[in-house]
C-alpha cells in the first residue's frame, strides 16, 4: 500500500492513501478532537469539532482526505477556541441536564466539555422545547439530547440498508426520528448498538442505564482523546 | 381512506417507483390531497421500499410540501426584505383580515391556507405571492380582497389573473401577470439570437476545443461563485465515469435576485442550447434543468420549448447534426429550499432526497448526480455558453474587467425608480448603477444578496466585479429612510429558516448570533455584546460546512464593517446587561395565580 | 492583608453545593484561617453589613426573591462565583423550562394527587411569596458573574483549589478528576 507523508502542527506523519486527516492524524499519535465521526460508518461532517487548517483553509479532518505534503495545522489557539466554540453551542442549543442523564460519564460531548475545560457556554442557552419519544418497545429517544450528530442515522440499518433512523425538518428544527415499524422489529443487540453509537443520551436502551458507576466510567479519570496522545 | 392509497398508488406507479422520482410522488399527492399525510408517508415508503423516515424526512424538508392540510388554496406570500419595503406587511394583514385567519395557518373552514415564504423571485414587482401555483404581483389590500372573495366562491386561481404582463409571459402556456421588466439589454444575453447558431459552431469542432474558447472567454459562473466554467467542464470530462451529466443550476433563491426568471421566460432556446453545448463539452448524454418550485408557472412553457427544440434537432439523437452526440434535457422540479442552490444539495435533491450539501471532495464533477460526473453551471453561465460559441471567447474576454469578463445580468429592487434587470458590463461602479436604476441617496445597497455585502456611501466607487464587489446578480437598493438593522434581521431569519440543519456552526450559531443581534436591537446591548457578536460571526463563517453557513453572518458582519455607528448608538453604556426583566417575568404566574407584581423600584 | 471575606447563598438550589463544601473535611480548619464567613448558611449571617470579596452562589434564580437575592449578592461582592450546575445552567429546576408556567402552577396546586380535596383550590397569591419567574435563569443571565464551577456538586477539592486561589492568589489547579459536570 502507497504511503504518503503530510505535517501536522509541523509533526511528520504517514498515511495510507485514502485515508481521512483524523484516521491518519490517530494513527500518528496526533489527537484530532472528533464527535460525529464514528469508527465503521461513512463520516458525514456534522460537528465540524475536527476542523484544522489545510493550505490555510479550515477543513472538516473526518471527511478530508490526506494528500502528499499536506500541512495540517491542528492545536492553533484559533481552532482550539472555535472547536470550544462548537462544543458550547451544542450544549446551548439542546437541553443538556448532565446531572439526571444516564449517559453522563460516557458521553462523548461531555467529556469534550471536559477537555476543553468548559466553564460556561459563552452563548446564552436556548432552552429548546424537545419531545421524548417514549412510544418504542426497547429504547427511548430524548430529543433534549440530541446533538444531530446523526451516527444513528448512518449506522444502523436493517438488514436489506433501510434507515431506521432518519432527520426530519431542517435548520434549527431539524430533529432525529425513528420509523416506529422498523424500530418496533429491532433485536436487543441492535437496540444496544443504537444506544452505544449514540455520543450523548439522546438514544437509550430501556432498563440499562445508570449501569457502571460514578468513578468506573469511560470518561471518569483520562480525558477523550488521552488514548491516542504520545 | 381509500382516497390516500389510491392517490398515493397512482403518483408511485406514474413515476415507476423510481426513488430519485421521490420528490415528484410526493408533489402529486401533495397537489392531490392538500397534505402529505403520515398515512400517505407510510404508504409511499411501503410501495417505493423506503423506510418511512426517509420519506417524511424528505416531506419535512421541503417549504411546499406539508403533513398538514394547507388548504384548497394555499397563499404563500413573499416575506424577503424587499417585499417588507414594499408594504408586505399590510398586505398580509388584508390576507389575514379577509381569511380570517393568521400566517401560518388555515382558515376555520380548511378552505385557505396563509404561509410565509423565502424570496420568489418577484422583488421588481413586490408585494407578491403564490396561490396554487400561480403568481401574483403588485398586491394592494384591493386586490387581496377580490382574491380572497374568489377563493371563498370557489374560483380558478388562474382565472383570477387579470393583466398579463410582457413578452412570453403572455405565450398560452404562461399566462402570467409577472413582467420580465428588461431595463437594460447587453450584447450577450439580451442581443438577437439565431436559435441552434451555437451548437452548430461547438459541434463542428472537438470537445477539447469547446472547452479551450470557453477557457479562451474565461467565463466565471454566474451563480455568485464564480468559479471559471471552462476549468469546471474539463475537471468533468475528465472524470472516469460511464456516463456525465449536465445540470442547470435554475434554483436562482438568493433574496432579491430574478434574473433567471427572466433568462427562462425569455430566452429558454438560448439555454437549452447551452446546455447541450456543455453535453457536448464534457460528454454527456442527459442534461437536467434543476427548476425551483416559485418557477412553476413557467414549466409547460419551457417543457414546449423543449419539445420545439428537439423537433429542430438541437436536442436529441445526433443533436445539432453531430453523428453520435445525443443529448436531451428534462426538467427536475424542486419544493421550496434555498440551500438546493448549493449544486451538491442541488444534486442530492434531484435524485429525490433531502436537499443537504455533500462533503467533499469529491466534488460534483468528480461523482455527481447518481454518482456520475456531473457539471453544475447556473442559468445565465449557460446562455453565455451560448453566445460565446457564436462570437468567441477573444469577443467575450475584451468585455469587463480582467477578471470579470464580459457582461452581467443584475436583477435590481428596493428603492429605486427602475426596478428590473440590467445587463451590464463586468466593472461599472455602484454609483454609476445607481444613477441608471434612479437609486441616487441610497443609504446602502446590497450587493449579491444577503449572503453578499452590505455597502454604505464610501464603497458606492467601487466597481462590480468579482475582485470588489462580487454578484450573483442581486442588487438591492435601501433609501436612508429604511431601518438598516431591521433588513439585516430579516436576512438572518431567512437564512435560519433556510439552513438545512447538518452542521452545527449554521444550525446553532445563526440562532445565537440572531439573538445577540435582537439583544443589541432592543437596546440591551453593551460593547461587550458587540464585540462578542463579531466574533461569533467569524465562527460560524469559519466553521460551517457549506457556502450558506459560511456566508451567512454577512448582513451582520458586513454592516458591522461598514455601518457602525448604527449599532453603536443602540449600545447602553454599562459594563454589563443581560436584558433580563423582572416584571416581565414574573408577568405570567402573577397572572395565573391573581395577584399584582410588587417589585421594587416599579 | 486582611483575610478575605466570603459569603455564600442557595438560591434555586439543593444545597448539595454546599454540603459538598463541606466534604473538604478538615481542611475546613485551615479555611477559616484563610477566609471570614460572612452572610452564609454556614454561619447563619442573614444581612450584610460590610463589602465582602467574594460572594459564592449555589443555585439558580426561579422567583423573585431569587433574583433580589443575587442582586444583593453582586452589590455587595467583588468577586461573584457560580457554584455548581444549578447556578451555571438552571439544573435540574430548569427542566421546567419548556413547560408553560401555568401548567406548572396548576399540576402543583390544583391538580397533584396530594391535594387534600377539602381545601380551598388556590394558586398561593399572598404577596409575602415570592414571584415565580417564566422560566429558571443561570446566574449571569441576571448579573455578571466572574467564575463558574461547575458539577453537580462541584467535587470538594475543586471548591477547596478554587478557595485557595480566590483568597491566597495562587494559581488555580484542576485535577482532570474533579472537573465534571455531574
């Protein structure tokens, strides 16, 4: 397999070709902060977190792939703050009760809320009016939650490619739903692949939350993102 | 019930289920029934093998189509600035008056329905609106009554058009009271046109050499982009792939632009023509016309041009006389989403999903539509394929400035005497567009639409053109007598109702930037919140993932820049206010529980 | 210098904020010596009657009083801190906040299952009440506050490093461990 060499922050890293900038930055030891980007399923570049500069043009690392002597710049105090920026919003534009949540401690926009040490969203909260979709046999879907991330949507499918999972409206209204045939035949298995592909809490499957306690969770004692750094 | 399922099973049947038709299955029943029922959603899923999520994503999507009813008739009047400016306002309160209910709704007895709607390409001829369909312009609260009395008796909607206005708008096929209201005619849209006089030219050379004049005029898309058109259709022809396509770009949903309206009505051959040419160009077979919704009224029309055409032999098997270039054009109609004037929303859409922006790379001209290379060019670019092909490119680069060449369509509204369209030379300045349209003491003009600039009296010596002011065409003229911040604020409640929602920088960030600017508006605002307004805006422009995100805080950037004062002025000169108000607050539980508000100092 | 002087409040709280000041354990000794309480739970101070350097609340602000509390609060500190995820964001009170305050009065005083049917069906009005806001506001979207800690409570020794650095200046230090939003 052809290799390519490109620069993060002016690190030399390898990639294969084909890859994205986050998959080869990983494999390099460098931390690409990352939310919507899932291992497995098609990135879709809806949280814009990994956003680095390419040539000087800000660039979503899930969906970019690399390219011979790309110079990639990643910790600037620009992008750290705008990636912040984002992670904010997200927490302004839901309703994010991190102390009732059962995800809390596994979740993905919260430990990034951790790693970038935030204090306070600096946007105003937006105290969104969301459904909770209690209606299917074996999860819940928490609309205050959901970031959009869309993963569901993008990763779990039947078994002949339907979406179970689908967006509805667009804009600020824009809100993820389930087809209730197709959720109502999902196996166990599925239903905790949903809940476990899910980020945040907005998809839980029924009666397995709360499970590991505080202090054994994912999040609980190493920052996201500690695993990949050398 | 039985209705829904029939309706439902002849529109999938009459499109072969074929799911990059979704759009149009769900228009007919849409037309059908007044509404896309949850129990039509289920059914279209289960007849197409869609799951249902997907199809309500879709119904959900689009303006023009609803899961409620909207009514036998359904009025979608225009709330773009322009038609604010014009007296919107008071036409949709003689909407409300008559029909008795208010915007957003429908009438107790079903019968209408009052929707708002993003800019419908009418700014020349505003206030305006769409009923079933048909356009009406120039509305007085007079009118608004005699409609509505039509309505209320049952009418035609076509029927209650009385003047027709100019050109083909009068053709049998149109009938439609818009006017074209061509102020200006240049010499490469607007001058005579032999019809088939340019393929005739491509065809006699290679497509290599197609490409080489349009490189030869450096033609620049004319969407707003600007992106060179000859780079674009040999990045297409290039592309390994077993089949290409051409796509017009004819979404033209920039607030204040309606030139392409015009283009399509008036010189549709000279277009078709074009396409073919850049079916040629990059060897495509198919072309496809991406009309939007607003434009309608004009698709039998353009569906005859193209029959015409095809018995001329500029479209179809060996079009122009070529042996081995077929080439045909269909029409793709599209539902109501600005953002399908992105081309890859625009190529989504047309292959029957919702109209979100795909990442790239790659790019549409790489895997386009159904995952051929496809080239994206927007109407006019394609007309002035057209003309280039007939003159040369040598003819067309000695027009404009060095990198604006030739001439542009500028559609023109707001506060000025002649409204209409323009054609101009790449390079006149503000001030002298303003003296020709009658916009002289304009406080400010924005120039390419919302997404564009804001300028104020300092830049009126600037020249348009992409290296100054860059256009799509949309020029919109504001007199000193207008609330600027208030125009801005439209803006952004367009360009909220209009993002597509996939990334969080444009979804979030234009609420939030919004409000800071509704905060400052209402005199709660400190320098703090000015700055922080600011640089919220570079976030979202520098974060988001397509164009809209990323041009969207324009209004507020732009008059940030350029108009200053104008906020500065609303600022309260403390260190800090959040705007927060007690007795506001406490407003609605002192009136649940019948007590006063007692709060001191009030 | 003179030891700082601190006074803290549970607006829309549990109080938990300050329980969990407590759990510093002994180092509550070694506070004391660092800091002067003054209008606090802690010490039971209802008034203020001198200008103190920090104010540290616990809680959001859901009525009236709420409201002129913390505005107390920010006239009579320099320093305003936001202590916990209840004063930063509403927390748990806030989970009102999308249901329309009628509602809420009604579920509460007409229509709960404790509601012992012989007594009058009122609304509480006496003008002695607080006021009940249109929704839970986080601190600084009332006053300005300067620092914020979050957690639901904010762990011990991330109140304890915070204290340390508010009366002694030095640099403020964050295990990852006790920075955490629940």
């Amino acid at each position: 397999m052809s290799e390519l060499t490109f620069f993060i922050d002016n690190k030399e890293c390898k990639a294969k070709k084909g890859q994205t900038i986050t998959e080869a930055a990983r494999d390099n030891g460098v931390y690409i902060p990352t939310l919507c980007d899932y291992p497995g399923i098609r990135p879709a570049g809806t949280c814009r977190i990994c956003t680095v500069k390419v040539n000087g043009r800000n660039m979503a690392g899930c969906t970019t792939p690399v390219e011979e002597g790309m110079i990639v710049e990643n910790k600037t105090a620009e992008l750290e703050d705008m990636r912040k920026a984002i992670i904010e919003m997200l927490f302004v534009e839901g309703n994010h009760m991190c102390p009732t949540c059962e995800k809390s401690g596994n979740c993905d926009l919260q430990a990034l809320g951790y790693r970038y040490t935030m204090m306070v969203p600096r946007f105003p909260y937006l105290w969104p009016s969301r459904e909770i979709d209690a209606s299917m046999p074996k999860i819940v879907i928490d609309k205050n939650r959901c970031i959009q991330c869309l993963r569901c949507v993008r990763g779990i499918t039947t078994a002949d490619g339907k979406h179970i999972f689908g967006t509805l409206h667009r804009g600020d209204k824009t809100r993820i739903s389930a087809d209730p045939e197709l959720v109502a035949a999902m196996t166990d298995e599925q239903a905790q692949k949903a809940m476990d592909i899910c980020p945040v809490g907005a998809i839980l499957k029924r009666e397995v939350g709360f499970k590991v306690p505080m202090g054994k969770r994912k999040y609980d004692s190493a920052p996201i993102g500690s695993d990949i750094e050398k | 019930m039985g209705n829904i399922a029939e309706v439902v099973s002849k529109a999938v049947e009459s499109y072969q289920k074929d799911p990059t038709r979704l759009l149009d299955v769900i228009r007919d029943v849409q037309d059908a029934l007044g509404q896309v029922s949850d129990e039509a959603i289920v059914q279209i899923g289960h007849l197409m093998n869609l799951s249902k999520v997907d199809v309500e994503g879709v119904v959900t999507f689009y303006h023009f189509f609803s899961k409620s009813p909207v009514g036998k008739y359904t009025v979608y009047l225009n709330n773009s600035a322009v038609a604010v400016m014009m007296g919107r306002g008071a036409i949709a309160k003689a909407f409300e008056k008559e029909v008795g209910c208010s915007f957003g709704s429908l009438s107790e007895d079903g019968k209408i329905g009052l929707y708002d709607t993003s800019c419908i390409g009418m700014n020349d001829q505003e206030p305006a609106a769409i009923i079933n369909g048909v356009v009406f312009t120039n509305l007085t609260e007079k009118r608004v009554k005699e409609l509505v009395t039509g309505m209320k008796a049952g009418r035609n909607v076509s029927d209650m058009v009385k003047d027709l206005g100019d050109g083909n708008n009068q053709s049998e096929l149109v009938k439609s009271m818009v006017k074209n209201n061509i102020r200006q005619r240049g010499s490469v849209l607007f001058a005579p046109y032999e019809s088939g006089s340019a393929l005739r030219k491509a065809v006699a050379g290679t497509p290599e050499d197609v490409i080489n004049e349009i490189k030869n005029a450096e033609l620049r898309g004319r969407g707003g982009a600007g992106f060179p058109t000859g780079m674009k259709w040999d990045f297409c022809r290039r592309a390994q792939g077993e089949r290409h396509y051409v796509v017009c770009n004819a979404d033209e949903g920039e607030p204040g632009t309606f030139k392409d309206r015009v283009i399509l009505t008036e010189i549709p051959e000279m277009l078709f023509e074009g396409m073919a040419v850049a079916g040629y160009a990059v060897g495509a077979a198919e072309g496809i016309l991406y009309l939007r919704a607003e434009y309608m009224y004009l698709k039998k029309f353009l569906e005859k041009v193209l029959d015409d055409l095809r018995k001329k032999n500029i479209l179809g098997k060996n079009a122009g006389g070529k042996t081995g270039f077929d080439f045909d054009v269909k029409i793709q109609m599209g539902a109501g989403a600005y953002i399908c004037g992105e081309e890859s929303a625009l190529i989504q859409s047309a292959e029957g999903k919702r109209g979100e922006p795909r990442n790239r790379p790659p790019f549409p001209v790489q895997r386009g539509y159904g995952g051929y290379p496809t080239t994206v060019n927007n109407v006019e670019t394609l007309c002035a394929v057209s003309r280039i092909m007939v003159e040369g490119g040598k003819w067309f680069a000695s027009m404009g400035t060095v990198q604006s060449r030739g001439m542009k369509l500028l559609s023109v509204s707001g506060d000025c005497d002649k409204p209409g369209i323009y054609e101009v030379e790449w390079g006149i300045t503000l001030e002298q567009l303003l003296k020709t349209v009658g916009g002289s003491g304009a406080q400010a003009v924005v120039i390419g639409g919302p997404s564009g600039t804001i300028v104020g009296k300092e830049a009126f010596g600037k020249k348009v053109c992409y290296q100054e002011l860059g256009t799509g065409g949309s020029v919109i003229v504001i007199s000193k007598k207008r609330n600027l911040l208030e125009i801005v604020h439209n803006f952004m409640e367009f360009f909220i109702e209009e993002s597509c929602g996939w990334c969080v920088p444009c979804r979030a960030g234009n609420v939030i930037i919004t409000n800071k600017l509704e905060k400052i508006m209402a005199g709660n605002g400190t320098k703090t919140d000015l700055a922080e307004l600011e640089s919220w805006c570079k976030i979202v422009k520098g974060m988001s993932r397509c164009g809209l995100g990323q041009t969207s805080p324009n209004p507020i950037a732009t008059t940030i820049a350029n108009f200053r004062s104008l906020y500065e002025e609303k600022l309260k000169k403390v260190e800090y206010e959040t705007g927060f108000d007690l007795l506001k607050s406490v407003q609605e539980s002192c009136k649940v529980a019948n007590r006063k508000p007692k709060i001191e100092g009030h | 210098m003179s030891k700082p002087i601190v006074a803290t409040a549970s607006l829309a709280g549990c109080f938990g904020c300050h329980m969990s000041l407590l759990d510093i354990d002994d180092r509550i000794l070694q506070l004391i010596d660092l800091v002067e309480f003054h209008k606090s739970p802690v010490d039971d101070i209802k008034k203020f009657t001198k200008m103190c350097d920090v104010g540290i609340i616990e809680g959001g602000c859901c009525n009236s009083e709420n409201v002129e509390n913390l505005r107390d609060f920010r006239k009579n500190c320099k320093i305003l801190v936001a202590l916990g995820e209840c004063a930063i964001m509403g927390g748990l009170p806030a989970m009102r906040n999308d249901i329309p305050v009628k509602e809420c009065l009604e579920e509460a005083y007409l229509g709960s299952p404790t509601i012992d049917p012989k007594d009058p069906k009122i609304i509480p009005n006496d003008d002695d009440i607080p006021m009940i806001l249109d929704r839970v506001y986080p601190l600084h979207e009332i006053v300005k506050i300067d620092y914020f800690l979050p957690g639901c409570p904010p762990r011990a020794d991330l109140i304890w490093e915070a204290l340390l650095t508010l009366a002694t200046g030095k640099e403020l230090n964050i295990p990852y461990e006790v920075f955490k939003f629940d």
